[in-house]
C-alpha cells in the first residue's frame, strides 16, 4: 500500500489551506489501511464450503464409494448410518476449518470479497468518520469529508448539509479521479492535494468566501 511521507503531509495541507480561502468549505482529509477487517466474508465462505460436502458426496458414484471402502476395510465392507452420519460431521468440520485458516490470509481474502461489499464498507466508514469529525461542526454546515481506503483502493466524499443541498454527487467526479489517479501512480499525496484542489473549485463556486470565514477544521492530512 503506498505510503505517506512527510512532503506528502505537507502538500495535502497546503492544498486543503489554499481550497479554504477561496470558499466558506472546510475540508477534512483522511487516508486510513482499510476500512474494514471483512472476517465475515471468510466466515460465509468457510459455512459455503462446508455446506457443499455433502453435496459433492451424493454426487459420488456408488461403484467409487465401495472401491474406497474395499481399500481401508476389505471386501464386502459397507458403512452403517451412524457412521455415514460421523463421517459427514468430520469432513464438514474439516473443510470448514480448511477454508477458515485460509481466509486469515488477507490477499486471499481482499481478492475474493465482492466488490459491491468493498464499496459499501468503505462508504459505511466514510460516513461514520464524517459524523464523528465533520458534520455539523461547521458553524454554516460547510464540511466536507475526502476519505482514502487503500486496502481497498477506494474513496468517498462526504458532504455536510450545505455544499450535499447545493451539489450532485456525480461533480465530484473529477476530485476522486485525480486522487485514484495519483494513488495508481504511486504518489498518493499529489492524488490527494489534486482532489483537494478540484474540491476548493466547486466550494468556490458553491460556498464562496465571506467576510467571516473562520477555519473551524483542522487542515492537516489524517492517517488512521
């Protein structure tokens, strides 16, 4: 995942500084690993697993099952249902414990969760993140959030009441481009000081700068 030097720390806070004097927009910057563990997503494929091995065992041919049973037991060996029953209980719990330990692994496990599910973590997280920082703490509702997840290689805007009553959510198309753009190349800090500056661009227009403009949000770039 890339990194944020300080350079990087430096360039995003000039940036979000220069976007705040030419709006009434408070802008919050935060880039955090991940926005969710997603133990769940392992959790349901391990029960998935665990639930087709019965399934691919009725699919077995009867002549394979008593070649098998003639190996360990001998001829004319046969399984009783109690010990049918005992054996399906034994490979469903070994599967499961096979597919669980494998999903501890987070490449597996970040390449096999949907990408629906990745979407709708990291916005859950943006959103959480903004309530907790941003919203409503602004004396004309003019926060906005820009928030970076990069195990997940997604981000989010998030505006407070003000600047989401006077924008569509598609023109802030721009901003998120040039972030994933710069992340992409290896240099996330101009990614995030570009989005900054597309965001002070529509603030501009939308929240222009009065006479009282205090700064009520920290500048600085947030790592989580």
């Amino acid at each position: 995942m890339p990194m944020f030097s300080e350079s990087d720390h430096a360039l995003v806070t000039d940036a979000v500084a220069k976007a705040e004097r030419a709006s009434d927009g408070e802008i919050v910057t935060i880039v955090a690993p991940r926005s969710d563990a997603y133990h769940d997503v392992g959790l349901h494929y391990a029960v998935l697993a665990m639930l087709l091995v019965p399934t691919i065992g009725a699919l077995i041919p009867q002549s394979l099952i008593d070649w098998m049973l003639g190996l360990v037991f001998g001829w004319n060996a046969s399984l009783s249902f109690r010990l049918l029953m005992f054996a399906l209980v034994v490979g469903q719990a070994i599967v499961f414990l096979i597919v669980r330990f494998a999903f501890a692994w987070m490449p597996l496990r970040m390449a096999l969760t949907p990408a629906s599910t990745k979407t709708r973590r990291v916005r859950r997280r943006a959103v959480e993140l903004f309530r907790a920082g941003t919203e409503k703490r602004t004396k004309g509702r003019t926060g906005i959030l820009l928030y970076l997840s990069l195990l997940e290689h997604r981000a989010e805007i998030v505006a407070d009441e003000a600047i989401h009553n006077r924008v569509e959510p598609d023109v802030w198309g721009e901003a998120m481009a040039a972030l994933v753009d710069g992340v992409k190349a290896g240099r996330p800090g101009e990614g995030m000081a570009q989005a900054v500056g597309k965001i002070g661009e529509v603030l501009a227009e939308c929240v222009p700068p009065t006479l009282d403009n205090p700064n009520e949000l920290p500048d600085r770039l947030i790592e989580l």
